[in-house]
C-alpha cells in the first residue's frame, strides 16, 4: 500500500496506525487461533525482523500484548478495523475502571477470554450474548435489565 506506520504519543496511550487490512480478519480470529498468520504482507520484513530479535516469533504479538495489558491491570488494546484500508490499535495506559482493575488484581487465573468480555463492560461496549453468558456464570456481571447496563461485580471466585 505504500503507507507509513503512524505512531501517536500521549500521557496516558498509543496509538498506531497503518494502511492496509487486517489480515486475520478480526481479533477473535487471531486469539482463538493462538497460531502465526500463513500469510504476510511482507515475508521478508517479518522474517527479518524474528532474526533481528526485534519480535519474539512471527504472529505472537497482538495476544502477547492483550496479555502484557491485563497483568498490568489496564485496558486491553483496542483495535478499530471498520476502515478497510486502515487498522488502528489504541494502548491505554490508565485505569478506566477501577471494579475492573481490582477483579484483575483479585482473579489472575481468569481466561483472556473473559478478561476480553470484561474489559467490554468497562468500555462500555457491547457484550454478545454468549459474552454476557459467561460472565453472569462466573458471577462477574451484574445486568440492570431495565436499561440494559451492565455493571462489574467485584465478586471473588478463586
């Protein structure tokens, strides 16, 4: 595409920005696959760079950061794919919410997936149904039915 990588600076996040789409598809894709994309923009760019050291291995990175994210107790990166010539990822680097911080801190045996569906409450995002299944099974999820808001529990389930 031709476009540069774009990198933001702020107190309390990055963001960065890049033409092109993609390539998985969608986060989920790469968080349920937990495997290296087959395909890449740049092989040559990605190979160089795991013999550089300057990435751990090819297709780790984004679940690598999700992670790093929530054993730091912050948000996790938001991506915005709705352009399809462009990704941009926002890194927080604050505490939104502090319920969602003291389940983190409370819990460290959750599943990023659950962590995922958490971090949607404290954005304020919407929840799937299945999302908000799991959440109200692990008792982590208080829903006010009349408006439909959902609310982090600060129950303990270790």
């Amino acid at each position: 595409m031709g476009g540069k990588i774009n990198v933001v600076e702020r107190d309390d996040e990055l963001i960065f920005s890049n033409l092109g789409s993609f390539i998985p598809r969608s986060i989920e894709n790469v968080i349920d696959r937990d495997s290296p994309e087959e395909y890449y923009r740049n092989q040559f760019l990605a190979n160089a760079m795991v013999n550089l050291n300057m990435i751990d291995t090819i297709g780790s990175g984004i679940k690598k950061l999700f992670i790093l994210q929530m054993q730091r107790y912050f948000p996790l990166p938001n991506y915005n794919l709705s352009d399809k010539g462009k990704v941009t990822v926002k890194i927080i680097g604050k505490i939104i919410d502090e319920n969602y911080t003291k389940l983190l801190i409370n819990n460290t045996n959750l599943e990023l997936k659950t962590v995922i569906a958490l971090d949607k409450v404290q954005k304020k995002e919407q929840l799937t149904e299945n999302e908000r299944k799991m959440l109200r099974q692990r008792k982590k999820l208080n829903i006010n039915e009349s408006n439909k808001k959902a609310v982090l529990q600060g129950i303990k389930t270790k």
